[in-house]
C-alpha cells in the first residue's frame, strides 16, 4: 500500500455525509457534502466517491459500531437496528478496499495525526454531542476491545441513584450529553442552552457547570485507567468552549489518580468537524502503521 | 533471548518476598519465600535469587509503579513514599537484566499465559485487596499509559455524594477495598467478615452485598471502556468466591454497554497468589512478545 498517495474519506452521519480526497500529508484536496436518507446508503456514498473521481483506498467513518470480524455496521441513526454490510456493498459498487470505523475512532486517529494531540502515543477523543463515546489510543495503538465496542464510556456508572434513562442510554451520557443538558435548563437544544451561557444567563451557566462536574467525574475515570497525555474534547457540546473547560479540568483533578491528573491535559479539538474526516482518510491510507 | 530456558521471578510484598525459577512453559522448579524488611530490599532479593542458584533473567513485580522512563520505583508499603533504583541496584548486585513491572501487570500476564484468561486477547485482572488496581490487556497488548500508571481504578469516581477518603485513596477503593469492607461490618479485617458471612451471619452477608454492588459498578466502567473478553478477579477479598461472584456479575450487566456486557465473562483468578510470580516470569523470558 505504500504506493498510495491519497484517499476518499467519507463520514457518514445521520441526516449527512461528508467525504473528501486527502492526501498521505493530510491535505484536504477536494470536497463535498451531501444529505443522506436511509434508503440506499451504499449507492450515496458511491456517488459521492464518483463526483471526487474516485480513489485508490476509501476510508469510511459511521456514526456507531463497525465490527470487524463480521465486516458490519451497527448504526441506529442511519440503519435502524439492523447490522448492515456497508463494507461489502462499497467494495461490490467501487472496486477498491474500503477501511472503515467507527466516527470516535477516526476522531482520535485524525487528532493524533494532525490535530490537538500530534504526535502522542496515548490519547483519549471525547465526542460530547447527542450522544457521548470515546476514542482511545493507548501505547500508540487504537483499541478497539474483543468485539470492536470500545470507548462506549457514555455508559460510565458514575451514580448510584436509579433512573431508567442509565439502562436506555448509559448513566453518564444521560448526565452530561446534549439532551441532558437541553432538558436541565428547559431549553429545546444543548445549543441554545450554549448560546444562553454564552449571553450571561445564569440559568444556563448553572446547567452547563453541572454538565462539567459530569464531565470532569467521567474523564477522570479514563484517566486513572489509562494515563493518557491527553484528552481531546469534540462534538458540539464543547461549542462551550472555556464555560465547559475550564471547569471540567478542576473536577477531573478532584476524582482522578493524582500523578495520572498531574500527567494529562484537557483541550478541546483542533480538527473540528475534520477531525473524524482525516483520522478515516489515515486508516485508509496507512492500514498497519500504528498511530 | 531466544535461549532463555528460564528466569527467576520475584513477588516483592509488603511485608514478604516470593521468588521461583519458572522455565518458558510456565513450570516453577523451585520456590523461596522470606520476610521483608524496609533495609536493604536489594540485597534480600539478591539473597533469594542466589538461594535459588542464579538465572539468566529476572523479573520482578512491586506492589507500586515501576517507570520504565526512570527505572525506579514507586512502592510505598517497601520503600515509603521515596522512588527507588532498584532495577539499576538489582543489576549491579546480579549481573543480569532485571524486567521489572507492577503486580497488576504482573497479574493480568500471569493470568492470561497460564489462568482463566489463557490465550485471551482482551483481558483486565482486578485486584480486590487493602487496594483496588486493574492489569489491562488489550488488544494482546499490556497497557502501561504515558507514566506507567494505567490501571489505577482504585480512583474511579462512582458516588457525586462528598467523602474526604475520595482524595486519600480514591472513591472506589474507599468503597470496595478490604479496609472498607471491615469498617462497614464493623470487624478487624475483610477475611473476618467473609469468614463471618461464609458461617451465615446476616449483617456480614450484606456488607458483601453492598460491596458486590460496588464492585459491579466499576466492573461495568471498565467493560464500557475497553470491551474485554474476560475480568479476572484476584486478591485477599475474592476468597468470598459466589458470595460475590454471582452479584457482581448481575451488578456488572445492571450498568454496563449491554453489547459488552454480553461479550464478558467475570471469573475468578486460576493462580491465585501465583498469578504475579508468572507474570513475572513471563515478561521476563519473553520481554518483545504481545501478550
């Protein structure tokens, strides 16, 4: 594979799909975005690999579980609950191997590659947007865990107290999670509850200082397991910025291992919404080289 | 090292050291086993390896952290709070390389070659004693993290409710370690209070319950994040076996990502408190190998 010089990398959401020709410096050459229905998936991506003339290797991120042993995709969002097999389907429509993983994956990997954590051998990408996932690198290599379901942290038990939303979604993603956060401050949007923050609403700020204490106590929970250099925070929650960050460095530091805390940083993303976009194009284009 | 037919591994304790000649299938030939005391931990080592004739390699686990970017160690209950050179002290004394790792690691090796995870790829082994602390294999690697400290559960933040001990040991040890279980039954020690429960008494009997539900709330953390095959549970308090064994497991499904909670399975150790001596062994004779 050494020969390849650029891929098509493809990340595939809900409601759209976004995909790009990236070169082996992870350059961004080309791109284009376009809204995905659930009907036939694997011929929308298809056309969006033709409308960039196509590729050598096509590295693909879906918003939920890729297993590899059985090459399916587990995406509720855009399949449903059934386990479809995307990889297959691409591979029969285009001709070229395609690489794919799951969008926490690619987020950490394009970071690591390219963004806040370059050059770091064990980081942690923390997604805070509907839902909350983690990708994790640990000694230079992506885990991935027996059956591919790693880093879904969303389900962190961080509290004793029963509520039937922990067995539907995970107790610490029905915390700290956009929907918590809307349903906090009685607003129809984490955004709007960000934007009000933002605006000095007092109300709001609270809602998103309770989301930190959330936050942080869950982080540090990764980070006393894993001692990471750093944790790279994503997804549109974190459109917060400091009003989050800030807060959420103190409460790790009051939960995790003191010399682990002392060790890591907490910065937001670099990359953006590229950054599950490179880290697919960097899979694709250096399958066996660990990150 | 290809020659290596065998190594001397050494369990440095608290209060005792273990050493034994292990060859490269695991067998152990000889076994020595002598107090400690906080002098000359270096030459009582070197005292037990000469007792056993000599080795080409040793490898020793320490009830702490050993950082490799240093070569020291950090073992509180030998050496205080003071980090010690005692791989370079080893060496100087015995003339051959000495692979040092924590007792953890040491653990989850142990287990993985020779115990109940044997040829697993994906294993954590939980050491449930006066500490909480994890040995993590992932993906057939140990995980270390940037300072050697991986595994540090003990601090997992379970319980938003404000507990002093939270900063001294971490929330979770504070909650399920030994120390804990004896405070809350009101005896001297966490064997008395198995011994207490395994005779029938009834406040005993719960306090294990509440600490199985402690215990199974971490557990769950730790599927969520790194979807292992197997957890491994070892230490002085699993001697209360299906008195904690069964509710810990149904604790574990109660919290965690349902997908890998199906995948796991929650066993006791196979090698009890020989499971470090050959994980020591192990990485040792065997010091390039993935696990």
């Amino acid at each position: 594979m050494a020969d390849l010089t650029h891929a098509i990398a493809i990340d595939l959401g809900g409601t759209k799909l976004s995909a790009a020709i990236v070169d082996s410096a992870g350059c961004i050459h080309e791109r284009t975005k376009r809204p995905v229905d659930r009907g036939d998936v694997a011929g929308q991506i298809a056309a969006a690999v033709g409308e960039l003339g196509g590729a050598g290797a096509i590295g693909l991120i879906v918003p939920g579980i890729y297993f590899a042993a059985t090459g399916s995709v587990w995406a509720p969002n855009v399949f449903g609950h059934e386990e479809k097999p995307l990889g297959r389907d691409l591979e029969a429509l285009l001709g070229v191997p395609v690489t794919i993983d799951s969008d926490r994956a690619g987020s950490v990997v394009g970071e690591q590659w390219l963004g806040a954590a370059r050059g770091l051998t064990d980081v942690i990408f923390l997604a805070v947007g509907t839902g909350l996932g983690a990708g994790i690198i640990s000694g230079g290599r992506l885990l991935r865990g027996a059956g591919d379901i790693a880093g879904a942290v969303g389900w962190f038990a961080l509290d004793r107290a029963p509520d039937p939303a922990y067995k539907q979604i995970g107790c610490w993603e029905s915390k700290a999670a956009g929907p918590a956060i809307a349903r906090r401050a009685g607003l129809p949007s984490a955004e709007r509850v960000v934007a009000a923050a933002q605006s000095g609403d007092a109300r709001a700020k609270e809602v998103l200082a309770e989301t930190a204490r959330w936050l942080g106590m869950g982080i540090a929970n990764l980070v006393s397991a894993l001692n990471p250099q750093m944790v790279v925070l994503g997804g549109g929650v974190m459109q917060a910025g400091d009003l989050l960050l800030d807060p959420i460095r103190r409460e790790m530091r009051e939960w995790a291992q003191p010399i682990a805390a002392r060790q890591v940083t907490i910065e937001r993303t670099q990359l953006g919404e590229d950054a599950g976009l490179l880290g697919a194009a960097r899979l694709a284009l250096f399958p066996d080289l660990a990150v």
